[in-house]
C-alpha cells in the first residue's frame, strides 16, 4: 500500500510539473541512502542483540541447572555479579537500538522541512530553477511531497521490523548451516556370529587437534572380560567412544560382530551393544520407559528380567507405581547408586553380546561399588565386557589387561601375568594397595 501511494504521488507530480517531477526524482535516492544506512546499523544491533539474548539465556540455564552447586558453595553474591554484565550488555544494546528507532523518524522530519524550503527557493522569481510554476502548482506540489514522507516514514519502520526478523533468521540459520554428521548406515552387513571386537591400526583425532589415538590394535574374543587402564588423557575413552560408533575411525578399522560401529544400523545398534555412561543420564518419566527408552520392541516382561538381573526388581517393587512410577524433577526420586543401576538395566534389557562401561564405579562409596560390581557379575554370563578405569580396582575381574599411554596401548596381558612384570601395571598395582590416591597421597592400608 506504501509503494503505491509513492508511485501515486510521483506520477501526480509528473502530471503538475515535469521540473518538478525531476526534482522528486532527484531526492528520492537521498532518502533510500539515509534510510539504508539506519537499516544496516538497525540489523547490526538486532544481531548483537540475539547473541547477547542468548548469552544471558545460556547463563541462566547454567544457573538453574547448577544451584544446588552454588548453594553449597555460597556462590549466590559471584553469580548475580557475573549475571549483571549480561543485563548490561543487552539493555545497552536496546538503547541502541531504540535510539535509532527514535532518531529515524526526526531526521526525515528534518529531512522533508529542508526539501520543503528548497522547493519554495528554487521556485521564486529570485532563483527561477525551477520556471512555469503557478503558485498552485507549488501549493500541490508542496502538499504531495508532504504527502510522500509519511509513507517513506513508513516503509522504514516496517524494515526495521524486517530486520529484527532478519537477525533471528540469521542466528537459526547459523545454527542450521552447522555441518551435519554423515553417517551411511550399511544394512547389508551381518553379524559373524563371533560377538568379537576387532580394533586394527587405529589412528583419531577429534577435529584438527593431534592424534588421540596412534596406531591402536587389539582383538577382543567373545565372553572374554577386558579392561582399559591408564591415566587420564591416555586414549581410553576414546576407545571406547569408538567401539560405541560416536565416531568413525580416523584410520584403519573397527568391526564388532561384523559391523562397523559407527555405519551400524540404528535398529541394530542397541541389540548388539549395550553402553554404561560415567555420568548417569535419566529423564522425567516412568521407569520402564527410562530402561526402554520409548523401544516398543521391549516388553514389560524384558524391563522386569533386566531389573531383576541388576538386584534393582525388590526396590522398584516398593515404589508407589512400581516400575510405572514417574521419577524425576519434582517426582520419586533414586539414589544415585539405585541411578547406576537403572543404566545398567537400560544397557542389557535387549540382551546385547557386548557391554561398554565407562568408570562405571568412579565416585561411589564401597558399599554402593560392591553392589554394582555384583550386578554386573550376575549379567556378564555369555557376554563380552570391556571397562575402562583410571583404578584398578574397578577392572571388575577382567580376564585380559590394555594399559594405555599417550594414545597407545604400551601393556597387554593377564593380571596375574602383569603383577610379575615390572611394568606400569605392576607398580600401579603396588601403589594401589599402599593406599595410594590421585594425590599422590600414601594413606596406611585400612
């Protein structure tokens, strides 16, 4: 509607007067540069705004997510100090922005007053730049031109509204654009029927940083108990997050069962391999869709066995709705070591040959580690289970020992067999029974 009553105006000038007519034609690109340089500044705004929104809103879920943290520590006074600069910085920013929004429209006041004026001059007998107009003629003129801002004023404040969408847009598209993991799925693979892990000169690194992982190779049989020990930054988790198919392998391969992790089919995934996280991960909901995770393929009958098989089943039974019953924020609510447990239900209620566990008894009291170590133990009959663990206590009986350094492993064998050699496993195994902690602390045994 704007850009008709522009076009209206223009061509009712051009019928009035063609020197005239020209004239208009000759402000008009003034009022598009103005108004394209507020409309830049706007956008530049609008965007440090979203990214200053974001920030703050980022803040704030750490904050909520971290409060029980904050309270321990009394760090209340620090957190609302390090939140004020992020209210700063957008109130700041829309200032800005309002300011421009306020400045636009006086300047085409301004504007328009001085076209206005320019026109009267231009027109008088005095100057004469512009002949053959009747004062009519420059009263209709006049009117028309004043006529021709308001809709200028307003097509401007639309932009400035486009730009506010604009740089929303930008930062969805931003996020958007992010390259997207490539993953084939390769369902004409099948399962050898081995259950065995096969890691063959294996080289990663994540991203553009060096190598994690160097030439690493190692061959897992079905059933056997396996564990990976080392320091932190030694490559185990990395190891493991590769037998898991987080991501592919930088070079050689990795097979279990016949399929490469990582091109594995979703749908077979988590019938082969079963994963227990360091971190335990649950979500608002009953527990059987915790275990089950929404997999209509597992039956209530499977989430009762792999509750029973992890010593959990009495407990849950005690609960309100049982195995129905909604744990979460604000809900029933387990402890942590009955959490551990709850994983480990998650990871073997489809039966999978292979079991992945990730310090799975870091940070537990002795009580709450015998009581998963024990659970595990009842579930690892016919399975393969490999564990990572900075302590040797936490091996859970491995069969056979990778002990990892720098990206490599630099020590393979059985336990026993390791304790006799004077390598790092032994003198490892020496510290630990000292009482030795990550310290480096000796404390006396017992």
């Amino acid at each position: 509607m704007d850009l008709f009553k522009i076009i209206g105006i223009i061509v009712s000038v051009f019928l009035l007067n063609k020197s005239l007519f020209i004239y208009t034609l000759l402000i008009i690109p003034v009022v598009v540069v103005i108004s394209n340089a507020f409309r830049k500044r706007v956008y530049a705004a609008q965007l440090s705004l979203r990214k200053a929104i974001g920030k703050m809103n980022s803040f704030i879920q750490e904050a909520f997510s971290g409060l029980r943290l904050f309270k321990i520590f009394g760090y209340e006074n620090r957190l609302s100090h390090a939140f004020n600069p992020l209210t700063d910085e957008q109130i700041g920013i829309r200032r800005k922005v309002n300011r421009m929004d306020s400045i636009f429209p006086c300047i085409m006041q301004i504007l328009k007053a001085v076209i206005i004026c320019s026109f009267v001059v231009l027109t008088t007998k005095e100057v004469n730049l512009i002949a053959g107009v009747t004062i009519g003629t420059l009263a209709a003129a006049i009117d028309l031109l004043g006529r021709l801002f308001a809709p200028i004023e307003e097509l401007a404040t639309e932009f400035q509204t486009i730009q506010q969408v604009l740089a929303a847009f930008h930062r969805i598209t931003e996020f958007l654009d992010e390259k997207e993991e490539t993953r084939m799925m390769k369902d004409e693979a099948e399962p050898d029927g081995k259950n065995d892990i096969l890691f063959q000169n294996v080289s990663f690194a994540y991203d553009d940083a060096g190598n994690i992982l160097s030439d690493v190779s190692f061959r897992v049989k079905k059933g056997l108990k396996v564990a990976l020990v080392g320091r932190t930054g030694s490559g185990k988790t990395t190891i493991l997050n590769l037998l898991a198919g987080l991501y592919p392998a930088g070079t050689g391969n990795i097979t279990i069962c016949g399929y490469d992790p990582f091109t594995m089919p979703a749908e077979i995934r988590r019938r082969v391999i079963g994963i227990v996280p360091q971190t335990v991960t649950t979500f608002t909901g009953k527990i059987k869709d915790i275990i089950t995770l929404g997999d209509k393929q597992i039956s209530e009958t499977d989430v009762i066995e792999a509750l029973k098989a992890v010593g959990l089943y009495e407990e849950i039974e005690k609960l309100p709705q049982k195995h129905n019953t909604v744990i979460g924020e604000g809900e029933s609510n387990l402890s942590f070591g009955q959490m551990q447990l709850l994983t480990l239900a998650r990871a073997i209620v489809t039966n999978p040959p292979l079991l992945l566990l990730d310090e799975l008894t870091s940070g537990l009291d002795a009580v709450t580690e015998a009581g998963i170590l024990k659970a595990i133990k009842n579930v690892s009959a016919n399975r393969t289970i490999v564990t990572i663990s900075h302590r040797l206590s936490g091996m859970i009986d491995a069969d056979y020992v990778y002990v990892c350094s720098h990206g490599k492993i630099v020590e393979e064998g059985k336990p026993d067999e390791l304790v006799q050699n004077n390598g790092w496993y032994a003198k490892y195994k020496q510290l630990e029974d000292m009482g030795w902690q990550a310290d480096g602390a000796l404390l006396p045994s017992g």
